[in-house]
C-alpha cells in the first residue's frame, strides 16, 4: 500500500509531465505560427513590390504582363489582407507566447512542489502540500483552458521531437523532462 505522501508525490510527477508535454506542443504551435507569419510578410513585400512596379509601368506602357502582374499582386495582397484578418496569427503568437511563459513558470513550481514531497515525513505537512498540489492543479487547468486547440502537425512534430530522444510515452518520457533528484519517489529506486 503506498503512503499518501507517495500519492501525492504521483500525482505531482504526473501533473509535472503533462505540463511538460502541453508545452512542448504550445511551443511548436508558436514555431509553426511564426513560420507562416514569415511567408505572409514575404509574400506581402513580393506582392506590394510587384503591384507597385506595374503600376508604375503601366503608365509608361500598355502592354497585357504588366497588366496582369498589377492584377496579380493586388489579388495576393487582397488574399493576405483577408487571411491575416482571419486568422490574426500575431495575436495567437503573442498568446501561445504568454501561455509558454506561464507554463514554465507552472512547471518550476510543480518541480519545487515535488522536491518538498521527498523531503517532508510529516503528516501535517503532507496535508499542506496536497493543498498546494491542488492549487497547482487548478491553475495548470486554467492555463490549459487558454490554450488555443494546436493544429495536428505541432502535436506530430511535439511527439517526434521528444521521441527522437528514444522516449515512448510520457511517463518513459520522465528521464527525458523530470529533474534527477524527482525522477523517483524513494532514494533508493
């Protein structure tokens, strides 16, 4: 029978690992958000300088490509104007950037939550940290309840990229993302 000292401590690991993995796909649904924001911005000084120059030329000739490259660019630039108003991918950015900030911070604290349950025999104290560990747990849930749903691929490419590292799930995964002195609950396993 475990002690409720190890339960707690269980349940913290499990909670530390789930803000470990719900990072790691919030951090590749930034990288792929800032990925499009780059082609947009590319696209758009393509498009701006495309629609510009055959502008100016069309003053100077009459000739159907330069017609047709203004059209062109003013459709491109018409298309990101509508996409970019869709889909505000800055704002998203900006979010999924606050919500990485606050679940490593979250993260820091389970970490230190953790620790304090290795060290602490008390039973007293044990009831301190399940209220700390329940604290926790409802700020992670309100954190998780910002994150904006992650596209397929951010959740392959977060799966690829820590089984890269020779990891299966997310509790094997626990070498890989758990500090050493958490990565059990007694000394000596």
């Amino acid at each position: 029978m475990i002690s409720n000292r190890e339960r707690v401590f269980n349940n913290t690991i499990d909670l530390l690992l789930s803000v470990s993995w719900t990072q790691k796909i919030t951090a590749e649904h930034y990288d792929l958000l800032s990925k499009y924001s780059t082609w947009i911005k590319w696209i758009r000084i393509f498009s701006t300088l495309l629609t510009s120059t055959t502008v100016a030329t069309l003053f100077a000739s009459n000739n159907f490509k330069t017609k047709l490259a203004a059209i062109v660019g003013s459709i491109l630039l018409t298309l990101l104007e509508i996409i970019t108003n869709q889909f505000n991918i800055e704002k998203s950015m900006a979010k999924l950037s606050i919500l990485k900030e606050e679940l490593w911070n979250i993260k820091i604290d389970i970490t230190g939550l953790a620790r304090r349950l290795k060290c602490v025999s008390d039973d007293v104290k044990i009831d301190e940290l399940e209220v700390g560990y329940n604290d926790l747990l409802n700020k992670v849930k309100s954190i998780q309840a910002e994150i904006p749903s992650a596209p397929k691929i951010s959740i392959v490419n977060a799966s690829r990229d820590i089984h890269e590292r020779n990891d299966n799930d997310i509790w094997n995964d626990r070498e890989k993302l758990l500090p050493r002195d958490i990565l059990h609950f007694k000394e000596n396993d």
